[in-house]
C-alpha cells in the first residue's frame, strides 16, 4: 500500500521540531545540577538494584537500566537465580541493526519465528510463541497484535535504531508481566533521558547514520536532550530506513524483503518530590512493504507511565506504578492480481494495561525478608474491518479470521524472598483470571455450535506458584532449582474464528470453538552461575550461566481439521500435554584485549502440529548455538572480531501438511567499531562473509536467506 506520506512527515518534522527545541534551550548551572544529580542518583540506584535482583531471583521482567559500582544489569543475570539474560547497547549495534529476530537468536532458550517478507516479529521461549503465552513489550508496554494467515500469531515490530537493550525472563514470570504467561517475557528498551544527556551534563545529542550493500539501503536516527535541573529531563528520536530486496547467495531477489520505516519517540523524566520518580514515554512505529501482490502497513503507537516512591530509611515502602496503553494497527490491500483482488482489510489492537507493586522489606537479625505484594492487568479491544463480505456472512472471509472481540487479563501476587547465610528461598503466589467477549456468525454445520450468529462471555481464573532454592557455597558460585506452574487464557482468535478462506475458498472453513479451556504449565528447572573476576589474570572476568529446565502444558491449544464437507479448521485442546525441555549455556570471558563468549541451546520440543493450512510449525530446531570472539586495540579504541552461528536441522510443516527437513546452516560474520575521537565512532558489520545459501529456519515464507551482506556506519554523541 502506498505510504501515507502525510502523516509521515508530519510525524518526523514534529518530532524533528522537538529535537531541535532541546538544543536550543538555555543551560542552568552546570555544578550545581550535578552536585544534586549524584547525590539523587546514587541513593536511588542503591534502592533499585536491590529491587532488582530481588525481582529477577523471582522471575520478574528486569525493565530498568541500572548500574551500580560498576555491575550492569548484563553482569546481574549472572548472580540471578533465574534464566534471565540482558542484552546492551553494544550488542545491539553491533549484531541487531539489520534484523532484531537474528540478535534474539543469540539468547539460549530464544528463537524466532520470522517472515524474511516482514518486520514483523514472533518471539519463540522454550518452544513457546504466540496468543500471548510469552509477554513481549516495548518499555513496559505488552504488543499483543494477532492477525491470522499461514503464519505466526503475534507480533512486534521494533526499530533497531531506537533500541538501547533487551531482557528476557525464560519460564514462569511470578510477579509483574506475568499475567497469562507461561513461556517467558522479553522488554525492548529504547532510547530515555540518560541515554542521550551524559552524567554531569545539561544537554546532549546523538546520531547514528548507517549504509549497506544487498538491499539493506540507509538508515538513520538523530537523538536529542536536556535537563533543566535535577528534577526534569526530557529528549526525543526520530529514526527512518529504507530498504530495497536482498539477493540470496546465488544473487536472486528475494522479492518483498524491502521495507520503508520511520519511527519516533519522546521521553520525559520528573522528580515530582523527595525520593520519588516518574517517567513518561512516546514510542511512534510506521512501515510499509509488499509482498507479492498484497501491500502492507503497520502502524503501532505506545504510551507508557512508571512512577517510584522510594524513600530511604523505609524499609517497608518500594512502590512503582506502571501503566500504558498500545495502539497498533496492520493494513492489508490486496492487489488485483490477488485472489482477494482489491480488498483493504484494517486490524486494530487497542491494548491499556499496567501494574502496581510494593516492596517491605524486614531485617530479621541473622536473615533478611524481601516481601513483594501487588497486581496488573491489561485489556485487549481487537477490530477488524474489510472493504468486502463473502457469501452475506459479516466479513465472512476477512474479519472473521482475525475476529473482533474483547479480552481482559490480571491478577494479584505475592512473593517473598528470605536470604540466611548462603541460602535464599523464594516463595511466590498469584492469583490469575481472564474474561472474553465477542460474537460472530458461524456459518458450516457440524461444528461444536449451531450454524447461525454467536456471542461468547468467557471468563475463569486460577491459582498458581512457583518456589526456588539457591545455594551459594563458595564466593562466585550459586546454584539453584526451581518449580512452578503458570496459566494461559485462550486468545480471541482461537475462541472466536470463523468463516472461510480469503478469495472466496468456501471448501476451507473455519469454526469458533467457545468451549476451550485455559492452558496450564507445570516445570521445574536446576541452574548454576559462576561470577568470577581476577581468575587467570588480574583483569580478567568470567561469567557462566547454564541451566536445565523441563516443562508441561496441559490442555495444549493448536488448531486441527478435519474433511467433512470441505477441509474444517477449529482450534481445539490436545488431550496429551505438550512436553519442552532443554539445557541452556551461555559464557563470557573478557580480559581487556581480549573477549570471547558462548551462546548455546539444546531442546526437545515436542508440540502437536498445527492443522496445514496455517503453514508453519512452532518447534525451533534442536541445537543451536553463537559463538563470538574479538580483540581490543590501540587503548580499546579499536574492537575487531568474528562470530559463527549455527542451527542444526528443522522441520517444515507447510501449507499443504508435509512436513519436510530445513537443512542445518552455519553463518560467518565479522565486526569492527574504531572510536575516531571522543564524540565519534565509525562501525562496520559483514554478515554470512562466506555467502553460505540456506532456507532460514522457522521463517513461514520459506524463502532463502541474505547472501553476504556488508553494513557500515558513524555514531555520534556530545
């Protein structure tokens, strides 16, 4: 679909327009802003890195950038009782600026399901993807848009250039972010505040302009910011690509793979009174391509609000109040040469949510209690639109695939974390429900209703836990083990679809199935972390992180058919639990000159497969690892270096219901980042060097991937 060039420029020159107010506003004092600053700085990172692995030990969603005495929030996942893995600036740059889903690879446990025809993102944890079972979000703030076709069901779309850091959480996430979870939770951190101003400054701003050869084009971000004083900061983005098709390795097109981007976001912090914190945010998201005949746009706007009120010298009040609301959109125009010929078909997700938790805190001598205690929701509100209707049916072919409907998930929970010695127990509890409304119009006979107009008011809920013991015997080492059990309502989609193939394909029929019950996992995972520094040489640092988990979903939801006056679709629960297990590595070793680190991950995934005509199987390959090694030169102002990725094989299950083997692959790619002075730094990238041909794996196009591919750019930052 043509761009709506309108609204894009107005979007870039507000934003643009905003920017440039930030520079040209008026300095305060310099010294005193930043006398307070660190005094206000430290006390509150004191209090949010204990709230932070006091969350992360118990499963939450780690959404804050925090460095304390020199340990990030990277270095904290390996002192966390959990699979948690943080990804920074560094690796984003360095690995994620052609595509996201690639650098997610990198993290164990993680893969995703892609469409080398699409920015558009399904994030896969331990095997489970879509419908919500993991919680994917943008600052804090869930992207749950689902549109239905022979592919993934649920999606995120991200700009690389406003990236500054991902985390991920793998299994039960038992306090915030984890209503209806059972796979896991992944946050997209973009650019804030702190990101653009430097530590004792007033003002700053930073580019990044980026140029590669295979189709990658340019793409380009401009940042800027301002503190008026110690209590108020704020800065704003603007950032764009565009992308032409990528040749494979044999130089074919891969024809849809080129993209026209533009996005944007404003921040602003506050200190509204003593120890207290909020922090307001606008992330903008435009993009258009096309695929074949049909053009494509998404359209997704996200609000977020988080307020802090930590005081020190109480022990018993750590609170933060989080809240947002996600407008996301996704057009379809079908060309004339489509079976759906001339069709426009419009999804809308309006999602509001948030969340509100507290943290007491006792000293009980010999023993401290960390005790978290509070509750989150989110709502749903999904529409779909079409230009046409199919045989009298209310969008029969189009709205009824993707179904209008209302869905509301949330619950309170309870943790608490005793530490004795080397010893800390945790302990938590939630209290999970969801409700769902909608109606539709059933139109095939034989089904689980009667043919004719239907409504649906669902609505349960149910208790669960999860506890972990961790021991730390010698300074350095911990290991831990865990068990709990999550709980997964049934999407819209699956509850509500009904009606018939786009293209007026009437032998394919699809029927609601309002009886589904929720999915519920039950699995328990042993780990080990190793934290070392000074242990070959005085300044090196290792860190190792592997863990084993082993889980079951009960009351599985994946859809089947059967042939009965046409080939029939409902989605329906398994009646043998889905099973997922795996081991999990990943290792760090740095020396200054030298750095070298390990990604690994080995499952057995095993998920009934999807009915065919939804084209794609959800279990990620076997064995997957990255591996990654460079030097640091000249005063660490040159970093060069390499990495190999590999995925073993894969099974397909395509439309037609054959499954076939994805052949394994290896890629090669090479990095250097040269710091030409203090402001500005030059980065180059080759990906697949050796121009290896593969099928990328779990991408629903079933195309080729990016033959080699050569990006370079300048960063700059005053």
């Amino acid at each position: 679909m043509p761009c709506r060039v309108g609204s894009l420029a107005r979007l870039n020159a507000a934003l643009l327009l905003s920017a440039a107010a930030l520079m040209v506003l008026p300095p305060a004092s310099a010294m005193a802003q930043a006398a307070t600053a660190d005094e206000a700085e430290q006390k509150e990172a004191d209090a949010e890195a204990e709230a932070d692995v006091s969350g992360a030990a118990s499963g939450a969603t780690v959404l804050q950038r925090i460095t304390v005495g020199g340990q990030s929030a990277k270095d904290k996942a390996y002192k966390t009782p959990a699979a948690v893995t943080s990804l920074d600036a560094v690796d984003v740059e360095r690995f994620g600026q052609n595509s996201v889903g690639d650098l997610l690879r990198t993290v164990p446990g993680v893969f995703t399901e892609s469409n080398t025809r699409s920015p558009a993102l399904s994030v896969n944890i331990r095997g489970m993807q879509d419908f919500g079972r993991n919680a994917v979000t943008i600052d804090g703030a869930r992207q749950n848009l689902q549109v239905s076709g022979h592919g993934s069901n649920g999606w995120v779309f991200v700009d690389p250039n406003l990236l500054v850091g991902i985390d991920v959480q793998r299994g039960i996430v038992s306090s915030a972010q984890g209503s209806g979870v059972i796979g896991g939770a992944v946050d997209f951190r973009t650019i804030g505040v702190d990101d653009v101003v430097q530590p004792g400054r007033q003002w700053g701003a930073m580019t990044k302009t980026t140029w590669g050869d295979n189709g990658f084009g340019r793409s380009g971000m401009a940042a800027a910011g301002v503190r008026l004083n110690e209590d108020f900061g704020f800065a704003g983005a603007i950032s764009g690509r565009k992308s032409s098709d990528y040749t494979d390795a044999w130089g074919f097109p891969v024809a849809g793979t080129g993209q026209e981007l533009s996005s944007g976001l404003l921040k602003l912090n506050a200190n509204p009174g003593e120890d207290q914190k909020l922090d307001l945010g606008a992330v903008l998201y435009r993009n258009d391509w096309t695929v074949g005949a049909t053009d494509m746009e998404a359209d997704v706007n996200t609000f977020t609000a988080a307020y802090s009120f930590t005081p020190v010298g109480n022990d018993l009040i750590d609170l933060r109040i989080n809240a947002y609301h996600n407008d996301a959109g996704f057009e379809q125009l079908f060309g004339p040469s489509h079976i759906s010929r001339n069709t426009l078909v419009e999804y809308k997700d309006k999602g509001t949510g948030g969340s509100i938790a507290n943290t007491s805190r006792f000293d009980l001598g010999q023993a401290q209690l960390a005790v978290e205690y509070g509750g989150e929701y989110y709502f749903d509100a999904v529409r779909t639109t079409a230009s046409s209707t199919v045989g009298g049916t209310p969008d029969g072919a189009y709205g009824g695939l993707t179904p209008a409907g209302d869905r509301g998930v949330g619950g309170v929970f309870s943790k608490s974390t005793l530490s004795l010695g080397r010893f800390d127990l945790i302990g938590a509890l939630r209290y999970d429900a969801y409700t769902l409304t909608g109606s539709g119009y059933n139109t095939f006979p034989g089904g689980l209703i009667p043919v004719g107009p239907f409504s649906v008011d669902n609505s349960e809920g149910k208790l669960t836990g999860k506890g972990t013991l961790a021991f730390t015997p010698l300074e350095g080492i911990q290991i831990y083990g865990s068990w709990g059990t999550g709980f997964r309502p049934p999407a819209i989609t699956e509850t509500l679809m009904a009606g018939i193939h786009p293209g007026n394909m009437s032998f394919l029929r699809f029927r609601p199935n309002p009886f589904l019950k929720p999915e519920v996992s039950t699995g328990w995972e042993v780990g080990a972390n190793l934290s070392f520094d000074g242990l070959l040489f005085a300044d090196d640092r290792l860190r190792v992180k592997a863990s084993y988990f082993d889980n079951e979903v009960e009351d599985y939801i994946t859809s089947v058919w059967s042939i009965a006056g046409g080939i029939n679709f409902t989605y329906m629960n398994t009646a043998d639990p889905a099973r997922l297990k795996g081991f999990e590595l990943e290792a760090n070793y740095d020396l200054g000159y030298v750095f070298a680190g390990l990604a690994y991950t080995n499952t057995d995934i095993r998920l009934a497969p999807p009915a065919p005509t939804f084209g794609l199987t959800l279990t990620p390959p076997k064995e997957v690892w990255t591996a990654t090694a460079g030097l640091r030169l000249f005063d660490e102002r040159l970093t060069l270096g390499g990495r190999v990725r590999f995925v073993s094989e894969s099974e397909v299950f395509n439309v037609l219901g054959t499954i076939t083997p994805n052949p394994e692959y290896r890629l090669y790619d090479a990095f250097l980042n040269l710091q030409v002075s203090e402001n500005v730094s030059a980065f180059l990238t080759a990906e697949n060097i050796t121009n290896e041909g593969y099928l990328v794996a779990k991408d629903n196009s079933f195309q080729y991937g990016s033959g080699r591919t050569i990006m370079g750019g300048f960063t700059t930052k005053f």
